[in-house]
C-alpha cells in the first residue's frame, strides 16, 4: 500500500464520519418533536457502514485466498444507507397537548438524547483520527522528499 491510498482511506473515513454526524445532529434536534399518530413520529436514523476492499475496487469481487495480495486491507470505508429505528415509540398522555390524538395521546420520537451524545463524541474523535492520519502521511511524504538533498 502505498502512502498515496492512505489519503483515500482517512477521506472515505473522515466522509463517513460526517454522514454519521449529520445523522445525529437530524436526531437531536428532533428528539423532542410530538406527533398524534405513530406513522407520523419521527424515528431515529443511523447510518450502516462497509468496509471496500481492493477487489471491489477493480470490479472483480474476487479476493483469491486470504493471503494472495498484501494490499487485501481495507481500502476505504463506504456508507451503505440509513435506516430507521424501529424500537417502540413513547407515547405520553397528554389531553391538553395541541398535537393529542383522540384519546389524549402525543407519540415522542424514540431518540435517546445520551447515546447520541456520546455517539457523537465517539464519531467527532473518529474524524480527528483520520485527519491525524492524514497529517501524519503528509509529514512522512515531505521527509521521503528530503532525502535526496
């Protein structure tokens, strides 16, 4: 692997991350809107990751045996899609709530404003991660550069 794929690895890494940020932050500014019907409630969404490996790079998808090409690792990371959550909503009776169904009910999203706090610490430290990795490839190609002088 050469040190011009690190730059694609950290960035597929750093693009993820972001998708993951994004997707908390639609979480918690909605993690105390109301609804009336159940259909109607928003979910909270999480972003499904893969890893891409070389092979699917080249359009083969044949890897060969596990120790065939040393360059097998991971080659970037990419973001499936994002899915809802389907664990149960919280409904509350609330009968004067403007938004209360029939029988006085409001269905709150089933976003749990702690996870993703610390979901978001967890992918803000994975962002950094990659641009340290970045940085560090950066700085080992400017002292390869300097060897020759």
């Amino acid at each position: 692997m050469s040190l011009a794929n690190v730059f694609n690895i950290a960035g597929t890494g750093m693009s993820a991350q972001s998708t993951r940020l994004n997707t908390i932050s639609s979480n918690i500014a909605n993690a105390e809107t109301v609804s009336s019907s159940i259909d109607q409630t928003y979910r909270a969404r999480h972003p499904v990751f893969a890893t891409v490996y070389q092979g699917s790079l080249d359009g083969t998808g044949d890897r060969g045996s596990l120790f065939a090409d040393q360059d097998e690792s991971g080659v970037g990371v990419q973001v499936l899609g994002i899915v809802e959550d389907q664990s149960s909503l919280t409904p509350r009776y609330e009968p004067n709530h403007p938004a209360a169904d029939e029988k006085g009910y409001v269905y709150y999203p089933n976003v749990n404003v702690v996870e993703e706090m610390a979901d978001m610490i967890s992918a803000s430290r994975n962002f950094q991660t990659n641009a340290d990795v970045m940085n560090t490839a950066k700085q080992m190609i400017q002292r390869v550069l300097t060897l020759g002088q």
